[in-house]
C-alpha cells in the first residue's frame, strides 16, 4: 500500500563488524525523535510493574479505563495516555496482566471513565461508526483476542459503552494455556485506543503450562511479557500521530498505516532489561497498529538462536530453535532465550529487520524508508539464574491436522483481501471479499461445530494480518498466484469500487502458480491470526466449534451467534477491512 513517505530515524547494525549503532536521529519538520531520547537507558518494566490480576481461582475483578500521563523515557515529558487500571498496580499505561486458567471461569467489569482522547485531533469522522462524543467522552469495547467467548462477551466492535458505563464479561477459560492479551475493540477508534494505552496481557495456565517451574519451563521471575509498539511523539511529549498525505487525500485524519520512530516494549523507549545467567521465558505480543516485525538477536558475534515453544492459541509440540522471528500486528509468539553462556557484561540487542510497508517497503531512509532496527537491550549480569533443560516435548497431547482424509473439510471458501485506490493511485480503504464493513448480503453464515477450509486470497501489495474472533485454526499452506490476473477478471480495473465483483468471490485455482509450501514449524501450532502474504493465497483450517468434524481443538465450547474476522492493522480494521461471519 503506498503510504506517505517521511524522514524519521536512521539507525542500524555494521553488520560485516558485528556491532550494532545506537539510532542516529534525522530532523525532520513534521517528526523528530524527542532530544536527549538515547537507546537502553530506561528499565523494562516487569511484570511485577505492569501488576498482576490473579483469575487462577476464579472470581470476578474490576478494571478502570483512565486517563494518565506516563513518562516513556526519562528525557521526555510526560506523555497524556490511557490506561487499564486494576489490581495492586496504578497502571499510567497498558493494562495488568492477567492471569487465568483453564475450565476456571472469571468475570471482568470494564468501567468506562475516559475523557478528552489524547488523540481526538486523529479521529476521523468519516469512518463509519465514529461518534462526535469520541473525543471527550470515546466508545470503548473490550475484545479478549484468541479467547473461546460468547457473542455477548467477545467485545464486538459495534458492542460499544460510553463513558460512565460499564461492561461486565465472562470469559469461561475453555482453552489450552496461552499468551492471549485484550484491548479496545470501538469501531472506527480501535486504532486511537489501542495506541494511547488500551492493551494488556492474558495468560491461562493448564497441565503443560502451570507456570511454577515443573515442567522445566522458566517460571517468575525469569518469565516476562513484551508487549513490542512503534510509537511517534511531539516535543512536549505528546503522540503524534500524522494525518495522511497522499495525494487526493492529503489532510485527512484517517492514514492507510501508523509507523512510529522510536519502540516501545512495555511503556519504555527502547528499554534495556538486565538478566541473570539463565534461561527466560517471553511472551512476545506484536501490539502495533501496522508494523510488522523480523525479529533477531544480536551480539557481538552472528545471530543468537532462540526457541519459540508457542504461537497465539498455545504451545507448539516441541521447541523450534530459530535465528529470526516474523511477527505482523497482532500474533504473539512465546519464546526461550538462554543467556547462560555468555559473561557477565554482555550485551544482546533484539533487532528488526522487517520493512515498512512489509514486505515491500524500502529499506533506506534516503528513499522513504521507515526503518526501526533496534527494540530493545539485554544486559547480562553475573546473577545465576534458570538452567534446567528446555524440555524436547511440550504438550502431554500433541497438536495433529484438524483436516485428514478420513475427516475432511465441509467447506471450502475463498475469502480476498482487496485494495480500493483514488484517480492518482492513493489507497482509499483496503476491504475483504470488496464489501465494506456490515455491508448488505456480505455476512458468512457457518454451520456449529463444522470444519472449514478458507483460502485467504491476497490480491494487494503487502501482507495482512488476518484475525479470526472465536476460534483457534490451523495454517495448512501458502501457494503464489497471479494477483493481477485473478483481479482483472473479477473485479476490474482500479479505481474500485467498494461492492463490485462477487459474493462470495470465485475460486482462484485457475491462477495458481507453482505449488503450496507448508509452513515453517513455528506455525504449526494454533493461530487466531495469520499473515496472508501479497500474491500469494494462504490456506487455514478453520474449526467453528469444539467438536468440528470430531477433532481435538484448542478450546472446548462451542457457540452459535455473530463474530467478526478482520484485518489487524488497526487502521485497516477502522476503515472496513472487517467482515461479519455467523455460527448457526
């Protein structure tokens, strides 16, 4: 997608040295680095910090929704935020951590008490569902993302309270142990509240994952989230958050992306975290509005391996040792890095390699690029810390194909991801199956309990995260096609218009090109969201419900009722890259 270009940061490793630069920081009139921001010198914030919401028992606990200041780096003024606020812990920004655990139902009231947006000068009310009142008083909806939830308590994005409501929502932890997080969900705003702080963690224990060290998995203090965002600030500390300036468009609030200049993880600027000599457990969350991340570690040497062990919906069968790890908005990953090996002193920076746009976007600042190749700092101390051996086997069940022959899927369906350009080439919306968000006969209606095959046809020029609400899927492959035929002879010639073409949209088989490859094995393992590359079709197992086609799923109830599957690049999500699909 062609977005504005801008002049932002420059920094990077001398690769053939094996060192790394600190960022060099570019002038630029409309963004700057704030002065005197420097790289690893603010402290993660732990997960003592973020604070803790025990649900392991059951029980019921309130969170508030508040506006904050919050002082992401110790050079900057304090920013105006958001934030969940519950527990022991004042949060200024996030949310606590919550921790559940499997078949242990708990309730969670939301209490909306959130004023003037410290983002308002960004809301677009042009999008559908924006409300005048969104910049003093905004819509909230809380969607607890790869959750096994009810319609009623899955945070709809038109599920919407206003603030002096609340909201009270169930959440039966149905499912296998897994990094879920919740965040604000309000159609038309999602982007705005989820980058002025309304995002936090949810993890659910199980057998394989009681989290106290048992199974040989590092346990507290020695587990940690990272929770990764790009951000972008004013002088005085504010967010910036640019409006858009392609041509046919220009001023208008409402960007194709946000790529901020400076990371984030956890509230701080590109922190540093010191670690003991040992082993530490991660949940890495991808909590940006439309950065994609290749992550990697380095030191003064090559790439460092580390293991991923989970993917959205839970644990892998066995560990995956791996260099670098794709990220697009939306996943997680859970992963082990091992600092025992190395002295005390050492330094290990977690890297980024990903372009923006991914995977296309320029790399050079020179020519528009919009890099960010520095997230955070590990400093190793001379602490011992965890040394058991990572286990070789994860799950007392091990994940197996959803789809066999002797249990094939019911349905096939071909679901597109379409772009909608202006006369001069500049992106409009980007929209799925070319229908707009609740469109008249663009609902997908699924059978309870039925197993499905969905071809996710990527038509655009960059990649997509797909997210599915409800269930826990499975990536069957990816396979190239021929984007410009298959659009030429389905839906036309640009500029598009959103509801032509189909639907449901044709197949795509008679443009297929070559052969599908299976993914990599950190993607076998359960996903609610998928990155759908450009040009190629990506192919999930969809179950909707706990027994579909009599296989073993990740979650163990099913439900019927109205659920959503969208884009997350939350300013894709915004502007109707979302559509409806109903289990009956």
């Amino acid at each position: 997608m062609d977005i504005t270009r801008r002049t932002l940061l420059e920094a990077g490793a001398a690769a053939g040295a094996g060192l790394l630069l600190a960022p060099v920081i570019t002038t630029a009139a409309s963004a700057a680095v704030p002065a005197g921001v420097t790289p690893f010198t603010e402290q993660l914030p732990t997960l003592a910090d973020l604070g803790v919401i025990d649900a392991t028992d059951g029980g019921s606990a309130t969170i508030e929704m508040v506006n904050a200041t919050h002082q992401f780096h110790s050079a900057m003024a304090a920013t105006p935020t958001y934030a969940y606020r519950g527990g022991a812990v004042s949060q200024n920004y996030l949310g606590p951590v919550i921790v559940a655990k499997q078949g242990v139902p708990f309730d969670l009231t939301m209490v909306n008490s959130l004023g003037a947006h410290p983002l308002a000068s960004a809301i677009d009310y042009g999008l559908d569902g924006v409300a005048a009142a969104d910049a003093t008083a905004p819509r909230a909806s809380i969607h607890l993302h790869g959750g096994n939830t009810s319609p009623g308590n899955d945070g709809d994005p038109t599920d919407t309270f206003v603030t002096g409501e609340s909201k009270t929502y169930h959440y039966g932890n149905t499912q296998e142990a897994a990094g879920l997080w919740y965040h604000d969900h309000a159609v038309g705003i999602t982007r705005l509240n989820v980058f002025a702080g309304l995002a936090g963690g949810y993890l659910v224990r199980n057998g394989d994952d009681p989290g106290d060290g048992t199974t040989g998995l590092p346990p507290a203090p020695f587990e940690e989230p990272l929770i990764i965002q790009d951000r972008m600030f004013n002088g005085d500390g504010t967010f910036l958050y640019p409006p858009n300036e392609n041509p046919g468009t220009v001023g208008r609030p409402w960007a194709p992306e946000f790529f901020g200049d400076v990371a984030t993880v956890n509230g701080k600027v590109w922190p540093n975290l010191d670690v003991a000599r040992g082993k530490y457990r991660f949940r890495v969350y991808n909590g940006s509005n439309a950065r994609f991340y290749s992550l990697s570690l380095k030191s003064a040497g090559p790439a460092n391996t580390f293991f991923q062990i989970g993917s959205d919906g839970g644990l892998l069968n066995a560990p995956v040792p791996l260099r670098t790890l794709l990220l697009g908005p939306g996943e997680r990953a859970d992963i082990v890095i091992d600092f025992a090996g190395m002295k005390p002193g050492a330094k290990v920076v977690l890297t980024n390699d990903a372009r923006v746009p991914f995977p296309g976007g320029p790399r050079a600042v020179r020519r528009g690029g919009l890099p960010l190749p520095q997230i955070m700092q590990f400093s190793v101390t001379s602490a011992p810390g965890w040394t058991a051996p990572l286990p070789a086997t994860l799950r007392a069940v091990p994940i197996r194909p959803l789809a066999t022959a002797a249990r094939p899927v019911a349905v096939v369906r071909t679901m597109t991801m379409v772009e909608n350009l202006n006369t001069f080439g500049s992106p409009l919306m980007a929209l799925l199956n070319n229908r707009k968000f609740e469109a008249p006969g663009a609902t997908t209606n699924v059978g309870t309990d039925t197993l499905e095959r969905w071809d996710l046809v990527n038509t655009t020029v960059d990649a997509h995260p797909i997210h599915l609400h409800f269930t826990q899927f499975q990536l069957l492959n990816r396979q190239k096609f021929d984007s410009a035929g298959y659009l030429a002879a389905n839906y036309g010639p640009q500029p598009l218009a959103p509801g032509t073409g189909s639907f449901p949209p044709p197949p795509v088989a008679a443009f297929l090109r070559g052969g599908p490859q299976v993914p990599p094995a950190n993607e076998q393992g359960w996903k609610d969201t998928v990155v759908a590359m450009p040009g190629e079709v990506t192919r999930i197992v969809v179950p909707f419900g706990a027994n579909a086609g009599g296989s073993v799923t990740a979650f163990q109830t099913s439900f019927t009722g109205p659920y959503v599957w969208h884009c997350h690049i939350l300013e894709h999500e915004d502007n109707d890259m979302m559509q409806r699909y109903v289990i009956a």
